[in-house]
C-alpha cells in the first residue's frame, strides 16, 4: 500500500475540518437556498387548503425591490456607510485591547473573560432564553448599554477642543468622539476579534521581540515592524467577520424578515435577500483584494 505524502495528509486534514460544514450545508442549508432562487424568480401565492403556487416573473421581484420599494435602497445604502464607519472602529479597539491582555499582569484571565461576556450575553441562544422566560438576566447587558449611554464624565467638546489643538482634522475628530460614546456597542462588538488578534499575536515567536531588544529597537518600531506584520493576515480575517457581522443584525435583514413573514411576500424577500448577499459579496472580494495585497505571511 502507499504511503501517503505530507501534502496529501494535509489535504485530507483540511477536508476532515470542513466536512462539518458540508454535512450541514448539503443536508440543512442546500435545499432552501435553491428553494430561494426560485422563489426570488417567481410569485409565489399561499393557498387557503395549505401549500403555495408559484408563477414565473423573471426579474420582477428585483425591479421591485430596487426601484418601487420605497425603503430597501435607502436601508441597504444605510448599512452599507455604518458598515464602512464602524469596521475601522471594531478592529483598532480590537488590536489595542489584545495587545494590552497579552501582557502579563495580575488577574488577566479574568480580564479577557470580561472582554467576551458581552458576546455571550448578545448570542442568540441566551437571547432566545430570556425572550421564552428561561432565565431573567438581571443587571445585564442592556442596564450597561444605559449606564454607558449617560456617560456623567465624559464632555465632548472639551475632547474636540484638544484634537483640535492638536492639528487633526476635523472628519477625523467627529470620528474619535463618535467611537467613544458609542464605546459600549463597539465592545458588544469585538469579543471575538479581540480573541483572534491574541491567538496571532501568541503565534509570534518571541526570539524576534528578543532580537529587537538587542538590536536596541523601541516598543514603537517593534510593534510596527514585528508585531503588526505578523498578525496581518488575521486583520484580513477580522476585517472579513466584521463586516458580515455587521450585516447579520441589520436593518436590512429585519426588512427582508418583515418583508417575508409580515407582508406576505416571499418573492419579495428572497429577491431582496440575493440583492443583499450580491452586494456583500462585492464589497468581500474588494476589500480581500486591497487588503490580501499589504498581508505578510511568515513560512
């Protein structure tokens, strides 16, 4: 019998890694997805005994949803600028809170536990637990959402007064204010990035901090030459989970929902839904190829 080459086994390690998802996309997510297509190209009608007809349309649904639906291209344009005003925020927050937990100090266990727990109170199975009266979070994440909406200490102007002192411009100290009183929802937003960026930056091997300390480099250039280069490709990978993270709770998916299960309008919604999902895929394939091309890769 023969052996199998390394590149062979890798080959199949990653197709044991994936074959989860295939098992769950061909039995679970398949069927449906083909089911949309079909629908997006058709009217479909409920029957008063049970089940649905559908009548071809072609390319009706679409018409509708980009030039007679009053509110999907606005929505869709909405989500589209906060997407773009919030992933620079989430990732920065990101990078600087992993940098700071992968130093040593006491108690630091507790303190990435601190920096998830908004994740796990935000998921859906803890949300759906609350909503059917299956536990009752008490002092949860929405009194915090109140508590950092008040904001006591903080005064905007005195912060825009010293950026501008400081000779930045002024897109870019409504930017900074912006971040900090929305620093709740950034932090509801970043429990898995923050996760991602300390497993790359643990990955780097510590004889390079140990040659630029010889080498008499600064902690400024170390991060910027050492630091920052290698955890580079799994900025494209945050950059690429953020931006579909910000899509999931979207105004435009409660639209699509309320579209389908509301109004009636299945057709509708599914051709809303492969608009939506166009539109993504456009701006992953755009922002993987400006970004894959600054990425270092170690071998």
């Amino acid at each position: 019998m023969k052996r199998l080459t390394l590149s062979q086994k890798r080959s199949l390690l990653g197709i044991l890694f994936i074959l989860p998802w295939l098992l769950g996309f061909v039995f679970l997510f398949a069927t449906p997805l083909f089911q949309s297509i079909h629908f997006s190209f058709s009217d479909m009608k409920i029957s008063p005994g049970g089940g649905y007809t559908l009548d071809f349309i072609g390319w009706g649904n679409f018409k509708n949803a980009l030039s007679v639906d009053p509110n999907f291209n606005r929505i869709l344009t909405q989500s589209l600028s906060e997407m773009a005003w919030n992933v620079p925020m989430i990732l920065f927050f990101s990078l600087f809170t992993a940098a700071l937990l992968n130093t040593k100090f006491v108690g630091r266990p507790f303190a990435r536990a601190i920096f998830f727990l908004p994740v796990i109170l935000a998921s859906g199975a803890i949300a759906a637990a609350q909503t059917s009266g299956l536990i009752q979070l008490t002092g949860s994440s929405e009194i915090a959402k109140e508590l950092g909406q008040q904001q006591n200490g903080f005064d905007p102007l005195s912060l825009a007064f010293t950026l501008s002192d400081a000779g930045l411009p002024m897109w870019f100290i409504e930017y900074i204010i912006s971040a900090v009183q929305r620093i709740y929802e950034i932090i509801k937003s970043s429990g898995v990035q923050i996760l991602i960026f300390l497993a790359a930056l643990q990955s780097v091997p510590i004889s390079m901090y140990e040659v630029a300390k010889m080498e008499g480099a600064t902690a400024y250039e170390t991060f910027w030459k050492i630091t920052f280069p290698m955890v580079s490709p799994l900025i494209l990978t945050n950059i690429i989970y953020t931006i579909i993270d910000s899509f999931t709770n979207s105004q435009v998916t409660t639209t699509i929902y309320s579209t389908a299960f509301q109004a009636q309008n299945f057709g509708l919604s599914a051709a809303m839904s492969w608009i939506y999902t166009a539109v993504i895929s456009v701006v992953l394939i755009i922002v993987g190829i400006l970004v894959s091309r600054k990425v270092f890769y170690y071998n």
